[in-house]
C-alpha cells in the first residue's frame, strides 16, 4: 500500500517546484497554466496524459481553452504520496 505524506513533508517536497499548492484541506496538490491558446494546452495535456499512463497514477485535471489546471492525490491512501510529488516533478520536466 501507498503511504500517505505528511504536510510538512509535502511542502518540503514541493518547495522547489514552481507553482504548487497544497488545496482541498491539504488532499489535493494543484497548479494552474495559462498557455497561448487551446492548441498549445491541449499538446501539453497530451504529454501529461502519457506519462500517467506510463506510470499509471492518472491527474485530475481541468481545461478550459487555454487555462489548465491538474490536481494530484493518491486515491489508494486517501491524500499525497511521494507517487504524486514525482509526478508533479515530472510534469515540471516538459
């Protein structure tokens, strides 16, 4: 079973990457792009969507024309799990 991160080691963990944010009391770890128009979100979308099938832990997400917003939890612990902060770290590799 996935362990499920403690706050501190969440914003520990996610100090260095741009634009996180812990939300939905703490559940949930979110950032938001605004990108040049819908074309250029919807390919980022698309890299998003093939690494969570890579690795299989798969965003919530939201996109309206060119404004995206991708939400990370670990449904089998209930919160965040270190599966989630690598991911948010990959996702920053685009």
């Amino acid at each position: 079973m996935v362990e499920k991160l403690k706050e501190n080691e969440i914003i520990s963990s996610i100090s260095a990457l741009k634009g996180w944010k812990l939300v939905g009391d703490g559940q949930l770890l979110e950032k938001n792009w605004t990108f040049k128009d819908f074309s250029e979100a919807f390919s980022f979308m698309t890299r998003i969507a093939l690494l969570a099938e890579k690795n299989n832990h798969h965003p919530e997400w939201s996109n309206v024309y060119n404004y995206l917003t991708v939400q990370l939890r670990t449904h089998d612990c209930g919160g965040i799990s270190q599966r989630d902060i690598d991911f948010a770290k990959a996702i920053e590799g685009f």
